[in-house]
C-alpha cells in the first residue's frame, strides 16, 4: 500500500505584523517602484482588508483593500514573482472581493499599469470593465505611466 501525500491547499488568512518581512520581501521583490515599509505597515494599522496568501506556511502573496462609501478600492495584489502563474493573483483578488463584499462594498476598483498585460488579463477574466485612464499615475524610468483603470460590481 503507498500513500500519497498532497502538499496543504494555499489558505487566505489576516496579514498581521509578523507578516510584514515577508510582504515587503516580496513587494521588492515584484515591483521596481515598490510601495515602502511604511506605507505597507499604515495600511495594516489603519484598517484596510490586508490578507496574505499562504503556501505550506510561507507567504506567497498578499492583497490590500480600502473601503468607503460602499465601494472598495483594490490598491495592491501581489504575488512572489516564482509563484505567479499558478492562480494566486485569482484566489487573493477573489478573497478580498469576498470580504469587501461582506463589510458594505457593492462595487470595486483598482488601477494597474498600461504595460502589465498579464494583471490586465487577470481583472478581466474576474469580471473587472475598463472605465478610464489615470495619466502619467505610476512612476517609471523615463516618463511615468498611465494607468487603466478598472471597475466592476460585487
């Protein structure tokens, strides 16, 4: 008789400040304009939806989410650059969907860079419709760059 063992399913939990190393590594570790330590650690401590998504106890990913006035805004998802294409980036944006849903929110938006077709891909396959264009909003080498941004309802 063999057994066969299945590695634990990725699990959304609560980020909390023990998780912000990890965060930050990865938010690095992504994005060459990444948001710092402390704009990270005000969004924990200010109440926002802060999750991360865990993977046989490392953190593989993390989502952050303001609500107000019925709407939810989705201001960072981000996956370890090893782990993306796995269906992470789905699983964090429908779990923080699912929560803002829970608190009050009827509607989400978020923005995301012209160039990052992937993550376009993505909000669109969940649902998400173009509603407009923020100019010159990212930072970027030369020039910065437009974001599209992106609406849809809960």
């Amino acid at each position: 008789m063999s057994a066969v063992l299945s590695a634990p399913a990725p699990q959304m939990r609560d980020m909390h400040e023990t998780d912000l190393a990890a965060v930050i590594e990865i938010e690095q570790s992504a994005y060459e304009f990444p948001w710092t330590p402390g704009i990270l650690r005000d969004c924990l401590r200010h109440g926002y939806i802060c999750q991360v998504l865990e993977v046989q106890g490392r953190v593989r990913g993390y989502g952050i989410v303001s609500i107000a006035a019925g709407e939810c805004h989705l201001l960072n998802i981000c996956v370890r650059p090893a782990d993306q294409r796995r269906g992470f980036g789905a699983m964090i944006v429908t779990a923080l969907l699912a929560l803002a849903s829970t608190r009050g929110a009827s509607a989400a938006f978020l923005e995301v860079r012209q160039s990052n077709a992937a993550a376009y891909r993505l909000y669109s396959r969940l649902g998400f419709n173009e509603i407009g264009v923020r100019p010159r909003y990212y930072p970027a080498r030369r020039e910065r760059e437009d974001a599209i941004v992106l609406a849809r309802e809960l």
